[in-house]
C-alpha cells in the first residue's frame, strides 16, 4: 500500500514529464547548438583571427536557434544571415554607453524621454524598432531572460575549458 | 433606484435567526430575507440586488453570512419570519418567497451572501429591480420576475455574474452550518469557486463603492463603457479587490437564461470598467468611447437600459477632469498597457524594485540589457581564445550543469557558478527533467560509484549521464572527468590518478 501510495507519488511526480522549465529548455538548446559548432570551428579553422568574429556569428546564432518560439529571434536570425559579419547584439554595446541623462533631448517633457528611452530600448533589441511598443516590452522581457541565460551558458563553458 | 425600496426598509432580523450583526437597515433586510429562504434561489440576485445597493457597509457581509449560515440551518423559508415592519416586511417577505420559488432546489442561498456582498453589488443589480418583486410562492418560476421591467436586466446581470463560474456549482454548495453562524465573511462554498470572486469582486467593486452614486450604480451597462475590441478579460478585478467576493458564488444557482447575457455583459463590462476605473476613484465618468465626447455625466442612462448583450471591447472610463475622446482614451489604455509591461519587467530586471518612475525604470533596464550584451560578447571573445586551445567539450555535462544552474535560479550577475546545487541535479536533470532530489541524490551516488572504480578516464561513458558522448572518449576523459568532479561537487571523484591532465579540479562542494 504504501509503496503504491510512494510508487503514485513518484508517477504522480513525473506525471507532468514535459514540465520542462522553459530556462531549462533554452539553455539546453542552447549549449548543444553552440558547443558542436565551437567545436566544429575549432576543428576548421586554426588561425584566430577571425575566430572572434566568428564565435561570435556562432553565439548570437545559437542564442537565435534557441529561443525561436520568441519574435526577437526572428531578427537576430535575419541578421545573421544577411550580413556575415557578427552586426547583432554586439553592434550596440557602441551604443552601450550608459544612458546618460540626455538634457535638451526632450526638455521637460516627460513623455518624451520615456519615449526616447523606449526607443533606445527598442534599439537593443534585435527587430525591436518593427514592433510596436508594447511589443516591444513584452519582447524584452524575454530576450533579457534568454540573455541571462545565455550569459550562463557561456560562462559554463568557458570554465569547462580553462 | 429599486434598491431604495428595500435599503431603507428595516427589518429586524429574524427572532428564529439567531443572528449577532449590527443591523445596519438594508443588511436588516437582506439578512432576514437570506435567512428565512435557506433555499434562494439563483433568481434572487436580482432582488438582492436592492438589498445590496443600500448596505454597503462591510458588516453586511459578516451579517449576511451569519445570516447565511442560519438561512442554510433553516430549510424552511417562512415569511412570517420576518417581523419587519409592514410595508417592509412584506417586501421582504416578497422576496424570500421569490428567492424561495426560484432556489427550491438549489442549497444555495443566493440571497445571504448577497447581504454581504451587497454593497459591492448593489449598485450592479439594485437598478433592474425597479420595483420588488411581487409576492411569489416559493413554486413560481423566475420567469414571474421578468415582468419587472428591470429585472430582466438584474437578472441577467445576477446569472451573467454567477452563471460562468456558477455553473459548476451544485446545490451542495451551502455549507450547511446547521445553527451555527459563520461569520468568517465568506460563504465556504463560494470559495469553490474562486473564478466567482474575480467575478464577483470587480462587480461587486463598482457597486459597493459608495461613492459610486446610484445612478452609478447600474454599472457597467454596455452603454456607458467605451468600447474597444480588445479582450475585455483584461479588466480584471484589479481594483477593488472586493473582500466580499463571496455572494458571487451564491449567484451559482441563479436563473441563467436571462441572466447569462446580463451578467455576462456586466462581467465584461465590469471588468473592463473597472480595471480602468480603479484608479480613478472618482466616480470617473463612464465614458463611451465610441460615442465621442459625451455622456460625462451619463451615469444615468445604464439604470433602465436593457444590458446589451456582452462585447468584446474594452470598456475604458474617462478619468475625471480628461479629456474623453477616443484618442486620448486609446492613448490612456496603450499607456496603461506599457505600465504592465514595465512592471513586468521590474521583476525581470534586478535592482528595479527600488526605482520608480517609468523613466528610470528604462533606464534601468536599458544599462541592464547592454551589461547582458557586453557580458555575452565578452564571454563569447573569450570563448574563441579559449576555442582555439580546448576542445574538450563535455556537453552533457555542460548542458545538464547549465540546466541546473539556470534552473536553479542563479542570475547572471551572481558571481561565479554555483556548482554545488548541480551536485544534486545534474545527473538527475540530464536523463529526466524533473527536479525531484531525492531521485538525484540516488542517481548522483550510483554514477559516482561506478566512477571510482573505473579509471575515472574511461569510465565516463558509463555513466548514464554521459551517454551522449560522441567524440573520441579520449577527448573526453579529460574533460568529463573534470566536469563530472566539478559538477558533482564530490571530492569523490578527486582521484589525480587518470591519466588526463586536468589542471583545475574544480570541485566545488
């Protein structure tokens, strides 16, 4: 009986078996695309120099293949594939300067620096300056969590090889 | 409007009801009515719907639920229980044989909780009732009430509020506390249905408020809100989140067909209408939004205007002393909409909590996203530096450990990763992804076994976790020794005697 009662519990416990946690399932997807392709050029290429670059293309293109149920992904993908070069999220780390107070941008109107901001914000995204606003929002909530995510994966792996 | 004629009545409770609640007239009335007629039925929302109106007092609901209790104990409605006054009295007495005819069956009493509730649906019911019912014997169908011109529409706002989350509730509902007054302010059988309360609160918000003046009160009749295509779902009982939520459930048992439409208008309507009217607490003016820039002051017209049947729109209150136009009104919603948005994002963000204001708050979560994207960029430079000289990829290990890691709930900007609650999940998470401990800690032990004994540097791909592996295991066994020892976070694996040249046991217990 009460093994029934254990074995139940157990089976009710893995009733739900596809409750994956979606960070789970990102970052899972994540570490098997970007791993063999790291490994794979690894393999291909032996100069460095556009090694950087290229981890780079393959990082953003996994963080792409990972999280594909989201919009964002779309344009990072569409990005990545038109120009060859790594031009996604790294390009605006040039814009990562600190959003500074921006004095005569909008005076004092309030709204308008929100607005600024949001447009900034939508700047970061990738596809972020298609969407609408509340898109937008809704979208980078996510990417910040793919990110985060991806921040791990990344810091898992280069501890794994150092 | 109708309400008045039972608010003001006062009618002592009932000798036989052995109720202990203050006495406010109104709640009197209701009380009395909700405890001779243990059996109300669903029908008589809409007659509790004066009662309500009048007693918005937060007492009624204690009352009403004593009275509940007491009515429940009490099968037998008996008019005569009333001592009211005459002329009240009688309504009283109307109603309970009204409630009486139309709750026979059902347990429920629709009446009681209404009594506590009444204040914050009063206002939505009180104005179809124009005038009491008239006296029914407990057999009289609902359908007598529809001769009440605004009954109809009560009815249908009472069916509407209760038929959704109602409609699953069977007549075991009342809970049957024989004598025993409850005065836990919630009808326990209501709590089945929680979906009721969100019902049953915004409604009940719009109607207990007392500021919300009778002419209000008919609330969100279809004429008054603004319409906007969107999901009217949105209108949550975000305001006021009426404690009362409680009579809803009564509603259960309430006659559906005329009241399916109006309540399921009202419902929307008033979800719609008082999300948005929440915050604006001052008898916003209902506004239409698709009327153009009138009916400020159309608070009145709802009263007597047959519910319309229930749309998909956004039912947007003007605020008071706004402009009322369409534009300002979409405007009003999209910037409400981004508000949620950017209070989602406070708890995606760390240290947003602190911030207020929509400003900083982007500021915020701007510097946050380009420190996640400067971070990745760093990681990803030194991973092709790192790429060049390592190969070894463990990537069952990587993955599970990230699994854990993420699952585990460390944010990026902690430092360092902590391996340790991988110890208990990592060789668990890899094979299955539930997180059950127990489970891990068993699956941890036995990998580990068979890891000692083997050379730790072959051994590897027998480990379930590592079944995976396709690269040379020579590749591997470095890599994965170290991995498994880093990830299992047992000194277990220490073992220096594999031939691989693993600089960094990262065990981190």
């Amino acid at each position: 009986m009460e093994r029934q009662i254990i074995n139940k519990k157990k089976r009710v416990f893995s009733v739900e078996p596809n409750k994956i946690p979606p960070s789970e399932v990102f970052t899972r997807k994540y570490t098997r695309l970007l791993v063999p392709a790291l490994k794979k050029l690894n393999m291909n290429k032996n100069s460095s120099q556009a090694n950087q670059l290229t981890v780079k293309h393959e990082v953003d293109m996994a963080l792409a293949l990972s999280a594909q149920e989201f919009a964002w992904s779309r344009f990072l993908l569409q990005k990545l594939s038109s120009s060859n070069n790594p031009t996604t999220t790294t390009s605006s780390s040039s814009n990562g300067i600190r959003i500074q107070k921006r004095s005569g941008k909008e005076g004092g109107d309030e709204d308008g620096e929100i607005e600024e901001k949001l447009r900034e914000l939508q700047k970061l995204l990738p596809g972020g300056e298609e969407m609408n606003v509340e898109e937008m929002l809704g979208e980078i909530g996510n990417y910040i969590k793919c990110l985060e995510l991806q921040t791990i994966a990344l810091k898992s792996i280069v501890e794994d090889t150092t | 409007m109708d309400n008045e004629l039972f608010m003001n009545t006062e009618l002592p409770p009932p000798s036989e009801m052995a109720m202990h609640f203050e006495q406010p007239s109104s709640s009197s009335a209701m009380l009395n009515w909700a405890l001779m007629d243990p059996n109300l039925a669903r029908n008589s929302p809409p007659q509790d719907c004066f009662m309500w109106e009048k007693s918005t007092e937060q007492q009624q609901q204690s009352i009403f639920d004593s009275a509940l209790s007491s009515l429940v104990s009490s099968p037998t409605p008996s008019n005569s229980n009333f001592s009211g006054g005459g002329g009240d009295g009688f309504i009283i007495r109307e109603l309970i044989g009204k409630l009486g005819n139309i709750g026979n069956t059902s347990g429920d009493i629709c009446g009681a909780p209404m009594n506590g509730n009444v204040s914050h649906s009063a206002s939505c019911y009180a104005t179809p009732m124009s005038s009491p019912p008239p006296m029914m014997n407990r057999t009289a169908p609902l359908t007598e009430f529809s001769g009440d011109p605004g009954f109809a529409e009560r009815a249908a706002k009472f069916s509407c509020f209760g038929s959704r989350s109602f409609n699953g509730r069977t007549n075991s509902g009342i809970p049957v506390n024989n004598g025993k007054i409850v005065n836990s302010g919630k009808l326990t059988r209501v709590s089945s249905t929680p979906a009721l309360k969100a019902l049953a609160s915004p409604e009940f918000a719009s109607a207990s408020r007392p500021m919300i003046p009778a002419g209000d009160s008919p609330p969100k009749l279809p004429g008054e809100f603004s319409r906007k295509r969107k999901s009217v779902s949105k209108g949550k009982s975000k305001e006021n989140p009426l404690p009362a939520a409680s009579p809803s459930p009564s509603f259960s048992k309430v006659n559906q067909f005329s009241h399916a439409k109006l309540l399921f208008f009202f419902r929307f309507s008033r979800k719609t209408a008082e999300r948005k009217e929440v915050s604006e607490e001052k008898g916003g003016k209902r506004r239409r939004e698709d009327e153009g820039d009138e009916e400020e002051g159309d608070k009145g017209t709802n009263d007597t205007k047959p519910p319309e049947p229930p749309k998909d729109y956004i039912h947007v209150r003007a605020r008071r002393g706004q402009a009322t136009d369409s534009h300002s009104l979409a405007e009003r919603v999209r910037r409400e909409k981004i508000g949620e948005r950017m209070k989602l994002l406070q708890d995606l963000v760390p240290g947003c909590n602190k911030v207020t204001g929509k400003a900083l708050m982007l500021d915020e979560i701007i510097n946050y996203v380009q420190s996640l994207q400067r971070q990745v960029e760093f990681l990803s430079m030194k991973l092709s530096s790192v790429n060049d000289t390592r190969l070894e990829f463990n990537v069952d290990a990587l993955v599970s450990k990230d699994a854990m890691i993420s699952s585990s709930g460390s944010r990026v900007h902690e430092s360092g990763l902590r391996l340790e609650s991988l110890s208990h999940h990592n060789y668990n998470n890899n094979s299955q992804l539930h997180t059950n401990v127990s489970s891990n800690n068993m699956m941890l032990h036995s990998p580990m076994k068979s890891l000692e004994p083997s050379a730790l540097a072959r051994g590897f791909t027998h480990l379930p976790t590592l079944t995976q592996f396709t690269d040379t295991i020579s590749q591997y066994q470095m890599f994965s020794e170290e991995d498994l020892q880093s990830i299992v976070g047992m000194g277990v694996a220490h073992n220096p005697n594999h031939e691989s040249q693993s600089q960094n046991m990262k065990i981190e217990l």
